[in-house]
C-alpha cells in the first residue's frame, strides 16, 4: 500500500532539517531528524516515516560508492600538492593584469578536475592573498573570483554533485559533465565582470596576510594533470568508442596514474586514505540526503509545485532550475541539492517531455544558485581562507547567488528552450 506525506510533513520536513543544520547539527543527522518528523507531521507515522526513509536513502549507494572511489582522484590531487601546481601555473600564464580572472579561471579547472569546491578556493587562496595586495584588490573582489569560477568548474566536474546527478537519470557522467561547459564558460566571464566592480569594494588585503610559499617539492604542471586527464580520457570511452567504464574504476585509476606520473606512486596509501576522509562527510551526508528525499518524493509537496508551474503558463522545464535551485537553498550545498531535486522531481520532469541529460543538467546547474547560504559549511570554509569577517562575508551572497542565476538560465536556454545536444 502506497503512503503519501502530506504537504504540511514535507514542508515541516524542510524547516526542521534547515534550522537544526543552521544550529551546527551535522547536515545528515539534520535532514534525518527533518525526514522522521516530516513524516510522523505529514500523518504516516512512525513506522512508514522510518520505511520511506530507508528507501530513499537506497537509491543514494550507487552514487556513495562512486564518491567513495573519487576519493583516491582527490587525495593525489590535493595531498602530492598536484592541485597546488595546477593553480600556480595557470594563474601565472594568465598573469597578474588580468588578475581576477586568472583566479577564476585556475579555481574553475581546479573544481573541474575533480578538487572539491571549497578546498579548490583554498588552495588558490593564498596565491590571491598575495595578489590582492600587491594589485591594490579588496577582499571582496577575490573572493567572489574564486567562488565564481569554483561555481562553474564544479558544473563540469567529476564531482560528487555531477555523480550523483548522473546516477539518478542513468546517464553517464561525461555527459553531465560536457552539458555544464556552455554555462560554465560564460559563468566564468560573468565572474570576471562582478569581480572587477568589487575590486575596490569592501575591505583590502593586508600586506601581513600573505602566505609564504612553500618549500616543498611541486610536482610538474603535466604530471598533476595526468590524474584528471587520464580519469577523463576512460569515463570518455562511453560516449567515443562505446565502451563503459564506470566512474568506481576511472576515478581511482586516474589517481594511480597520476601518483605515478608524479613520482608519488609510494604514496598511495596516504593518499588515498585522505581522500577517503573527505569523501567520508560527502557520502554520509548524502545518505541523509536520501532519507529526506524519501520523504518528500512520497509527499504531495511535489504536485503542489506541478499544479503551481501548470497554472502560471510556464513551460515544464522550468522546474527542473527551479528545484535544483529550491533544494539547494534548503541544503546549501549543491551535492545535497542536485541529490535531493533529482530523486524528488526526475521521473516527473522526464514525464513532463524532458529529456534525461536536459533535466540532469538544469537542475544541477540550478543546484548552485543557493549553495552559498550560511548554513552550510561552504560559506564558511570559503570566507576563512581570506580572513574575511562574518558581515562582508554575507554581503557577498547577492554576488555569489548573480553567478549562480546566470548558470541556471544559460543551462536553461541550452537544453529547455533551444533542446540543443538532445
């Protein structure tokens, strides 16, 4: 017998897992505790709440696992300080005069090769830090350079937030990947435009502030590049020679290769092990994730929203932006957020007449529109790694949230209104 949760549990469901998240309560425990009292509120009680719960948190072990594996990727890149090299060299290339959008530019293919947004913006921190000061920028100004281009590498990027929107519409993922390389790319030049009129808005870098360079050995720029390139190059041979190599057995590989070509191969284990650790909080949270997915997708909640979109005249697409976006501001992530909107909204954008990689790609870009929020650690990490005080930090949302907007409408356009590459 099918059990449905009423809006008022689903709502009740959101609020709770939002404010208990806002009180620092891990994000899994948040939006497991928001699940059970949506449900037990939406008037299914106990016993099913926990049933649905369950259920929904079993449609995210694929997408754990292939996150859990994606830690040996990260762990090279960040550990053998290959993500150190990459952002060096490319602020370099690019130069000092064009100074923000070398920094959004390096977060961007940082983020996009498979470094996590946040430890992306603070490992080209310190580099912006010392850029800052000797170009007279405010703290503002980088910052949002960095956040922006993150925003749009991450739209492109072998990422937990890509896995697991790959996973819920069975698509590969180089297809999610290569559908965010429009919107990423004009995101990156919208960045650079915000950037440059806050260059001297809020407060400037302090000569003391800046980081010494490290006296560690750096590996070469084409070395670190192996692991992205290699673990690219085998998800690619889906789409170029239709063979299937899952993300479980490229990431990782991609990672051995790179240790390898880094000289770096006795290091594995560390490395790996590292990984493994910032995988672990993704993996758990998006458990969690699951079991308010569960809830909600089981809610008429869902048919509220439809009904809504139907009576205003808007075209069904638009709901697959709109969720990503809605469920990232409950989340504030965009993992959490493209999990959610996917399981929740999928199959009913898809019946709606959208196709599958279409709807993946709006809702994932539409999935960075609101994961900045405060009560989420991104917000938080981001704004520590350039000293910046709680109140400018905040001032940044609006920016932060422009950018955000401007990939969800170019992903839009793409593949709602114009149905390109469908």
């Amino acid at each position: 017998m099918t059990v449905t949760v009423s809006v008022l549990g689903a709502l009740a469901a959101l609020v709770v897992a939002i404010v208990l998240i806002l009180r620092k309560v891990p994000p899994a425990y948040g939006m497991m505790i928001g699940a059970l009292v949506g449900g037990v509120v939406g008037g299914i009680g106990l016993v099913d709440s926990v049933t649905l719960m369950m259920d929904g948190a079993k449609t995210m072990i694929p997408a754990v696992l292939r996150i859990l594996a994606a830690g040996v990727l990260a762990g090279v890149l960040i550990e053998s300080g290959g993500a150190k090299t990459i952002a060096e060299t490319l602020v370099r290339k690019v130069g000092e005069t064009r100074a923000l959008f070398a920094l959004a530019f390096a977060t961007m293919v940082l983020t996009a090769v498979g470094v996590f947004i946040d430890v992306a913006v603070i490992t080209v921190a310190p580099i912006a830090l010392a850029i800052a000061q000797r170009a007279d920028l405010s703290r503002m100004a980088i910052l949002l350079a960095m956040i922006g281009g993150g925003k749009a590498g991450n739209i492109m990027s072998p990422n937990p937030n890509a896995i697991s929107a790959a996973d819920a519409f069975h698509i590969p993922l180089t297809s999610i990947m290569a559908a965010g390389i429009i919107p990423a790319l004009i995101g990156l030049f919208v960045t650079y435009w915000i950037a440059k009129k806050l260059s001297h808005k809020g407060t400037k870098v302090a000569g003391v502030e800046q980081v010494e360079d490290s006296k560690e050995q750096l590996p070469s720029f084409l070395a670190a590049m192996m692991a992205p390139i290699t673990a690219i190059a085998l998800l690619a041979l889906r789409p170029i020679a239709g063979i299937a190599i899952d993300p479980i057995i490229a990431l990782p590989v991609g990672g051995l290769v790179g240790a390898l070509c880094m000289g770096r191969i006795t290091q594995i284990n560390r490395y790996a092990t590292s990984g493994l650790g910032k995988m672990t909080g993704v993996a758990v949270m998006l458990i969690g994730t699951g079991t308010l997915a569960g809830i909600i997708s089981n809610s008429q909640l869902k048919d509220v929203i439809i009904d809504g979109l139907t009576a205003s005249g808007l075209p069904a697409y638009l709901l697959a932006p709109i969720s990503g976006a809605l469920m990232s501001l409950a989340t504030a992530s965009t993992t959490a957020g493209t999990a959610v909107a996917s399981s929740v909204f999928g199959s009913t954008i898809m019946e709606l007449g959208v196709a599958s990689l279409g709807a993946a790609a709006m809702i994932h870009a539409g999935a960075t529109v609101f994961d900045h929020m405060p009560h989420g650690s991104f917000f938080h990490a981001t704004g520590g790694s350039v000293n910046m005080a709680m109140k400018e930090r905040l001032r940044l949302i609006p920016y932060e949230t422009l950018i955000g907007l401007v990939l969800a409408i170019v992903s839009t356009l793409v593949f709602g209104v114009f149905g390109w590459f469908l």
